[in-house]
C-alpha cells in the first residue's frame, strides 16, 4: 500500500485552504499569517520559499515576487489538528544586518499594532515603517 | 463624537471569528493556534488571560480552565489587516523552570510535527510529550 502523500494529511478547509504562521527563524518574531492551498504548499515545498494563496486576488502569490522580499524555508511544523501551518523562515530582500521587511507597510512585521491603554483601550502602531512602500512596489 | 471601540477596529470574518496565535514571551515558541469572537476578546481582554471560542464546541472556552493550562496574556497584537491576532503569553501549569504545556497531546507546542525528507516526505513529531494527556484531562 502506498503511504499517504504528506499534502493528505492536511485538513484543508471548505475552501481548500491552511493558515499559515511564518516566524523568523533567528528572531523567533512572528512576522506574517497567510493562507495556503495544496498547490500553494506544493510549490512552497518544491521551491524552498514561501507561496501562498492570495485569497483577495484568488491566485498563488509567490511572497516577494514583486517586492523582491522573498521568504526562505527552513522548515515547516504541522499543528496537532493537522489544520494549522508554521514556517520557520529567514525574510529575505534587505541588506544583511538590518530587519527583513515582510509587511506591505514596509514594516519588519505585520503585527505591528499593539493594544495599549491610554484614554481608552485602542490599537497604536508600535513598530517603525523601515521603507516606504512607494519605494517597494514600484 | 466618540472614538471606534478597539473591538470594532477588528475585520471578523463572516462568522463573526478572528484567527489568534499564542506566542510565548519567554522563549519565543509559538505554542498554539485558536480563534476569537468578540466576546472572547473582551472576556481576554478583561481576565487577563485567554479565552478562545471553540469552533467544535461552539462555546467559549476558558484555555486552561479542565487542564489548568491558563494563558496570561502579557501583550496583543494585530496586524496590518485587521484581521489576525498575536498574543504574548505565559503558558502556565507547569512546575516553574519547566516548559509550560499548550497542547492537548501533553506537549509544549502544538507544532510537534515537521516535515522530513526520508524514504518520502513526512510528518514526524519531533517533540515530546511531557505530560500524559491522561493526566492532564481527568
């Protein structure tokens, strides 16, 4: 008998879809959350670097392609449910020693609106913009 | 006229759910993946610790409150989109010293299974169990 194939053994979703965490291999800091679908994973597997499915342009969308911040895979986690995806990555695309950017903001992280308690609670932007965008998507 | 509530600044899916990864502050260690509806994230927001919406059980779900495996929240996050969580937490239950215990299988991280090149590709657990789930769930 043929061993189950390692893209069977996801729970895809009713859309066919995992989320995906990626974390920065040497930071640990959580970077971005995408989705994948089993052509997606495939290709991510195949190539070494993060391809994920664009659920707004509802097509596969090689991270970087256009801003040249490319994400490289050193390993990827399946979670007990077998329904969630964790990529440690290296954030490619910027000179080294300084942050990789993997936010469309031009900033390190997408995760960069922290909850904090001042007047009232609110979401306040914590994390510096390292590009400006108009420079990153030309 | 009065500012946006920080809970309606979130985009919930059309389920009314945001997807949330717990972090934890100490190691870095992504420990879990879950989801929120607003009242679990008020109810978080409020304890101080975190309360998810089960999907399966379609209820709100103290984390921790049958294991004893809380989650004090130190810190959340939301990214670019409005519509994904990080939280830094504390994994408890553990003797201090000893990693705290996330998953239900009784290991640290939901993330146990990497992807190995052997005869094929698989998902091998690479992380051991620390707590019989037997004992955890009595």
């Amino acid at each position: 008998m043929r061993p189950m194939n390692w893209l069977d053994q996801i729970k895809w979703d009713a859309d066919g879809l995992v989320p995906v965490i990626a974390q920065e291999q040497s930071s640990g800091d959580v970077v971005m959350f995408a989705w994948m679908n089993r052509a997606a994973l495939a290709r991510t597997q195949e190539l070494g670097e993060a391809v994920y499915w664009s659920r707004s342009r509802a097509k596969l969308w090689h991270k970087g392609e256009e801003s040249g911040h490319t994400q490289t895979v050193h390993e990827m986690r399946l979670d007990c449910d077998n329904d969630v995806l964790l990529l440690k990555i290296t954030q490619n695309g910027q000179s080294p020693g300084t942050p990789g950017i993997a936010c469309h903001t031009g900033r390190h992280s997408c995760f960069y609106q922290r909850l904090e308690q001042g007047d009232g609670l609110d979401w306040q932007a914590v994390e510096p913009v390292l590009k400006d965008p108009g420079q990153i998507y030309k």
